[in-house]
C-alpha cells in the first residue's frame, strides 16, 4: 500500500531533522539539538520540531525520530466533534 502524503511529508521532515543534528553527541537534550539544527541553518519545521520534543536526555537520534512521529501523529489525528 502506498504512503499516505502525511506519512510521505512526516519521514521527510524526520530526514532533514537527522541531518539538521548529524554532529550531536548523544544523550542530548532539545537545547542542544536545536542549537546544532540553527548552526546547520536547518529550515522552520526542523526547528519547530525540535522545539516541540518534551525536555529530557534523547539517548539516540532514534529516540528523537520516535518523538517527533508521535507529535506530528498527535497533529494529523482528525478531532472528535464536540456534542451538546
């Protein structure tokens, strides 16, 4: 089955914040990748990605990746209409 275009625009955004943050030492903290994603000159959504991730140590760029699907499944969810 081919991928949805959310899926398609998820896994590029998830590509362009790997190589925004390629030169970090993991565990890293979302201060720190952004401040390397800035450095690269990552574009917006990489940065408004990073920005979003929950502060804690990342062990892995795996484990950013996994965050960052996670939120962006969290936005793309369609809303339950509210009954009154």
């Amino acid at each position: 089955m081919p991928a949805s275009i959310p899926d398609v625009a998820r896994e590029a955004l998830i590509l362009r914040v790997e190589r925004a943050v390629d030169t970090v030492t993991f565990p890293a903290h979302p201060g720190t990748l952004i401040e390397c994603a800035e450095r690269a000159g990552a574009r917006a959504d990489v940065l408004a990605a990073l920005r979003e991730l929950p502060d804690e140590a990342f062990g892995s760029f795996s484990e950013v990746s996994a965050s960052i699907v996670a939120a962006h499944d969290r936005q793309a969810r369609p809303r339950p209409f509210a009954v009154r």
